[in-house]
C-alpha cells in the first residue's frame, strides 16, 4: 500500500522530534530544509534531493497530541496536508477572522479524515485538536518556499514563535 511504502521510507530521515507532540520524518527536500549541520544527522541527501528541497519537500508528521497552544499559529510557507491515518479536527478563525477561545471547537472547525487533502497558504491560521483516545494521526505534510515567519495569532497580534514559547534565539528557554 502506498501510505505504508510512504511512511516506512520517512522513517530512514528522521527530522527534530518534538517531544510527546510530535514525530517528524523527511520523505524528500530535507537535505536542503534540515537546519542541523549534515554531521548532526545520521542520514545524507543527495544533490537531487538538495535541489528539490529548494521549492518543494515534504515529511511524515506523526502526532500524537493536540497542539496545546492556547493560539492559533500559521506557517512559514504554503503547505499541503494529506492524512494518512487518524485524523483530526482543524480548528480555524470563524468567517470575520475572529479567532476561536481555546476550548471552543464551534466557532469555526472541520474534521480532517484519512485522504482529505488540506492547502494552506503561509498565512492561514489554525490549530490541530486530536479525539482522545484516537492514537496517533499520521500526514504527509507538503511545504514549499519559505515565504514569512512562523507565528502565533494573539490578542497582540502576531507573536514569532520564539517570543511566543519563551525561547531565545539559540531555542532554550
């Protein structure tokens, strides 16, 4: 089965894992997109993959938990999503581009099953919310150019990332 090839071939270029939140694995473009050094990884890209990744590459994301952010985010980039397994509900800003409360899984959501496919410009903004007692959802999760920075949607606007988690610009807290 396809899905099953796609994930058994992500699982040999693993990407930062983000602890109890998320599994990350480059299916290609990562030797281009990975900003750890080349010695840090213990897979290389070939030049193809390298030239790929400058417009286009994609990773398996294993999740294995709602985002627990208490604000929408976007991404750095327009992206395509595809679930393979799981699912999950997408919560989004309602119709007027207010955002939802925390909790609120009614102002503005759609379920994402298995097949749906989810395109997102850099600028879109959501927030992901797993049914308990679900597992993990698997996606292949499509990216291209970088086009803005990754942010949080609050009530003072756009907060970058590193701001937001509390992080200096080296990622420790």
């Amino acid at each position: 089965m396809l899905r099953d090839w796609i994930m058994r071939r992500a699982a040999r270029t693993p990407y930062w894992h983000l602890d109890g939140y998320m599994s990350r694995y480059w299916l290609f473009g990562g030797s281009y997109r990975d900003d750890r050094a080349t010695a840090e990884r213990d897979w290389k890209g070939s030049r193809l993959d390298r030239w790929i990744g400058r417009w286009v590459a994609a990773r398996v994301h294993h999740i294995h938990r709602s985002d627990d952010d208490r604000h929408l985010h976007d991404h750095p980039f327009w992206s395509i999503s595809i679930v393979l397994q799981g699912g999950y509900y997408e919560v989004l800003p309602d119709r007027q581009g207010q955002h939802p409360h925390y909790d609120d899984l009614c102002a503005y959501s759609r379920w994402v099953s298995p097949g749906k496919i989810v395109f997102r410009r850099g600028t879109d903004r959501h927030r992901l919310l797993l049914p308990e007692n679900q597992g993990p959802t698997v996606s292949l999760f499509i990216m291209g150019p970088k086009t803005n920075e990754w942010g949080f949607y609050t009530d003072r606007g756009k907060v970058h990332w590193r701001e937001y988690l509390g992080l200096d610009s080296s990622g420790t807290s």
